[in-house]
C-alpha cells in the first residue's frame, strides 16, 4: 500500500496523490485512445472537406472587389489550369497576371470601363504631365462609339486591354459560347475603333475570369488582367479614401484598379493628381504588368 508523504520545498509540483492539489484524474489508456482516434479522424475529415471548397472555389474568389488578401493570392488554382481542347489553343499565356513587367519598385496603372467623352481626356493629361502609363482597360461599345479618344490612348503610349462587350459580371455563370461572344466581338470593336492597335490584355468584368474565359483570350493573344490594389473608386468614397486605399494596398502587389468610365469620376481624377506626384516622390516607377 502506497505510503502518503507530506510534500518537501524541493518538490516542482505537489505529488499527484497528495489530498487536494492533485491533478485531474486522468482516463483510461482505452478511452484516451478512443478520443484520440475520433479528434485524429474528425481532423481528417475537415481538411478533406476544406480541400474539395478550395476545388470547387468559383476563380473570382482569386481577386474579388475590396478583398486585398484575396486580391493578393496568386490563384494557383486558376494558373495551372490545363488548356481545354475543345477550345482554340491559347497562344498567350493564361494564367492572371498581376505583377510588373519590370524589377524594382514598380506600379502599374489599369483605368476601367472608357473611354469616356468627359473623364478619359482629364485623366491622359494628369498621366502626361507625371509621365505615367496606364493600361485601358476598354469596353467593346465605348471604344466603337469614341473611336477618336480610343486613338489617343494608344498615340500617348498606353496600352489596351479587352473588358468585354457589355460588362457582364455574371459572366461566370455563362456558358463558353457567350463568354466568347462577350471577349471577342469586344476584341474586334476596340481593334477597329484604334485602327488595328494591339490588345495584349484580357480583364473579365468584376475579376469572373473562368478556365473557358481565360483560354479564349489567350487564344486570341490576350492576357487575363487581374489587379492587387482595388480602390474602389467607382462607389465615389471620397478622394482621401481613394488615395489611401492605393498607398496602402500596394505593399500587396503592384497593379492597382481605378476607372475612367462608369460615372462621375472627379473622385478618381483628384486621387490621381495626388497619387502620381506621391509615387514617384517615393520611388516607384511606372511599368505595365507581364504580358
């Protein structure tokens, strides 16, 4: 029979079996290995189940509006997605670009939904005047309709990219067929209105690329545009929030959303005045992103 003993200083700890400070008793070695193999296979079983959401995740959770952590994931999902041959086979790279083409401190302007009669001119003269480039991003029927300012941007030195036809951020939920129609005879309307100028850039309204959509703009030489830094100009938060929301959400990534068309955009242009100055009083320089 074990003999009780009163606990001496050197003790760490109490001895388990002295009355009243003992630890918890513990379960059986059969119920411990009960409960570990049930926690163990419960584990399993919701990494399993969080694995097959992450499969089943629609692409435009890899850059949703006002979402910077997902704005920032590299959508290996989408990127590694094999080319479907049922579909023309793409001659551009398709996986979502969203970093500079260019090493060091870069960013890269993408301007939405223009060309526009009252916005896009204000906003080519605050890119001249800071020397900063930008990537147009172009509806089909807004370039068809002021084929001349479609003309200018190509002629200061910025490039376009393809936004679709008519803006359908539901796109995703089509089928191939239309999303076809929305990329390419949005394609054919902005290479008409400039003459033939190059698209390098494919950019799905709202960020709801799909692996169909993705394949027909690269088949089409067209790369799909994401963006790491959304400022959400288009809702008009005021003119501080625009800039700040572009400071902060650079230490993201590099390609930065902002609109020319859409709206009012006095917000976007008075963000801009400030924002160019800022970037290159702190070192970046502007580049456009990998094609």
């Amino acid at each position: 029979m074990r003999q009780h003993r009163e606990p001496k200083p050197s003790d760490p700890t109490p001895p388990s079996w002295y009355p009243g400070v003992g630890r918890t008793p513990q379960p059986s070695r059969r119920r411990t290995a009960a409960l570990r193999t049930a926690v163990l296979g419960a584990a399993a079983l919701t990494l399993v189940g969080a694995a097959g959401a992450l499969m089943k995740a629609p692409e435009r959770l890899a850059q949703p509006a006002g979402s910077p952590a997902a704005a920032a994931s590299p959508a290996s999902a989408s990127a590694a997605t094999a080319p479907d041959p049922t579909l023309p086979a793409p001659v551009a790279d398709m996986s979502i670009s969203r970093q500079s083409e260019d090493p060091g401190k870069t960013v890269n302007l993408t301007i939405d939904d223009g060309p526009d009669p009252q916005w896009t001119p204000r906003i080519l003269d605050v890119l001249a005047r800071n020397d900063a480039k930008a990537v147009f991003c172009m509806l089909g029927p807004n370039a068809q309709a002021h084929p001349d300012l479609a003309k200018q941007v190509v002629a200061a030195g910025h490039r376009l990219c393809d936004h679709s036809v008519s803006h359908d951020t539901a796109m995703d939920h089509k089928d191939a067929a239309y999303q076809e129609r929305e990329i390419v005879d949005g394609l054919t309307m902005i290479q008409d209105a400039t003459g033939g100028a190059p698209v390098p850039y494919y950019r799905a309204p709202g960020g709801a690329f799909t692996p169909e959509s993705r394949q027909i703009a690269a088949a089409h030489g067209m790369r799909p545009l994401g963006w790491n830094a959304d400022t959400r100009d288009f809702e008009r938060p005021g003119v501080d929030k625009i800039v700040e929301t572009a400071k902060a959400q650079l230490r993201i990534g590099p390609t930065i959303l902002l609109h020319d068309g859409g709206g009012n955009r006095a917000q976007t242009l008075a963000a801009l005045e400030q924002l160019l100055p800022w970037f290159k009083d702190n070192g970046y320089t502007f580049s456009f992103p990998k094609r």
